[in-house]
C-alpha cells in the first residue's frame, strides 16, 4: 500500500501538468490521478518520426502534452493524405478499436504522456468520469472533421488557407504562445512544411505560398524566418475563414 506522501507526490506531478485541466484526465478526482499517474509515463518523440502505424494494434494510448502530431491515412495505390492534426491536449490513440486506421508522425518534436493499452482500458471501465470525458473528445474530433469536410469542399484557397493558420492560432493562444512579443497577438511556428501544409487542405505548394504572401501583404500576418508566424489581427484572419472567433479557454 502505497504511503500518503507517495500519493501526494503521484498528485502533485498531475496538478503541475500544463495540459491536466483541458485533458481527458481533468475528470479525475484526486485518487483516480493516483492511479492514473502510476500506469503513466513520459516519453519523447523526434520530429519526422513515426508513432504509430496504421492497422497496428494500439499498444499505448497518450496525451500530447507538446508539439504537434500529424494523421495520414494511406491509400489503396499507396499514396497517402493527412487526414487531421493533434495539439496539447488531445489525446492519441483509439480506445474501442482493436487497430489504428492512420499512421501517426510528429511534425515537431512531440512530448507524450503514455498509458499502456491494458492499464488505460481497466481505468475507463473502473471511472465513468474518464470514460465520459474521452467520449467528449471522441464527439469533438467528430464536430472538427464535419468542419474540415465543408472547408475542403466548399471554401476557396484563401479562406482554407486563412482557416489553417486561424486554427493554429487559436490552438497556440489556449496554451500560450512562446514566440509571442505581443499581447493579444497568437505567434507560433508552422508545424507543417509547405507541402504538408498543401497536402491537408488539397492545394498547390505554389497556391499555399501565394495566399500566405497575399495575408502577409495585407497585414492579416506576419511571417518572420519564412516560419514564425504573428496573427495581429485575429478578427480579420477569422473573417477572410468565413469563421466567428472562437473563444479561448
């Protein structure tokens, strides 16, 4: 039986997490963080490399606790498609599947936090509150790809490309943006090369870099290294989405 100060220490690294509150783990009273931060462990991805393999067997869920994930699913003819991105909080992995449908990479340097399969799939059937908060997340990933649908369908290369850098700035706003000198200004570094970048929003590389140029020239952005990028005008990059601001948490 582990003693007080063991637990407390166990709560303690939870509390101290950046990403706990907005996390699937939020949900978690103090004990059910105990038992969670035992199964749990951090681990470091490099840039470029792959995580997880698509139809593998999940071995591992996670939260990503920093930089950025990109899902591709691969193609009968061997091509392959981004298909989403992941940021601080979200959370990696399927839970009710028995194999992963896409391939995982870190398009930056990724910090995971890591549950073993076996473990995580015990807890969500011990604590309906993380079972309840992952279907949440489960609902919200659902809502996002329905919207990613009406922008690759719908909207022009201005708006999917103003749309893209809206949505990493808002995801950068909710956990700080360190290259930021500004306030009320998201800064952030594009976790995507040009390519990638037209890849996901079914562009031209020639078509990604000309609409960056055009919201540079207009003052909607500023791009400085050719990958830091300023948003110092939120309400005017959500306009040219054809979005409302969403709010930050």
């Amino acid at each position: 039986m582990p003693s007080d100060t063991a637990k407390q220490a166990d709560i303690s690294r939870c509390e101290q997490c950046a990403i706990r509150h907005r996390a699937v783990c939020g949900a978690l009273d103090p004990e059910e963080l105990v038992k969670l931060n035992r199964i749990a462990h951090t681990r470091t991805i490099k840039a470029g490399s792959v995580i997880i393999s698509d139809e593998s067997a999940p071995s591992f869920f996670a939260n990503v606790m920093s930089g950025v994930i990109k899902l591709t699913k691969t193609l009968a003819d061997g091509r392959q498609q981004i298909v989403g991105l992941l940021f601080p909080p979200d959370f990696l992995g399927r839970a009710y599947s028995g194999s992963n449908p896409y391939f995982a990479e870190a398009a930056t340097d990724v910090e995971l936090c890591c549950f073993s399969h076996d473990s995580f799939q015990r807890l969500l059937k011990e604590h309906p509150g993380l079972e309840h908060r992952l279907f949440e997340r489960t609902l919200d990933e659902l809502d996002s790809a329905r919207e990613w649908m009406v922008l690759l369908g719908r909207k022009s290369a201005e708006e999917k490309v103003a749309s893209f850098l809206l949505l990493l700035a808002h995801r950068h706003a909710m956990r700080g943006c360190p290259h930021s000198t500004t306030p009320g200004a998201p800064c952030f570094e594009l976790p995507l090369k040009r390519a990638d970048i037209a890849d996901y929003l079914g562009l031209t590389i020639e078509t990604v870099s000309r609409q960056i140029t055009r919201l540079k020239k207009a003052d909607v952005i500023r791009l400085h290294e050719n990958r830091i990028i300023t948003v110092p005008h939120l309400e005017a990059l959500a306009k040219i989405a054809g979005q409302e601001l969403p709010p930050i948490h």
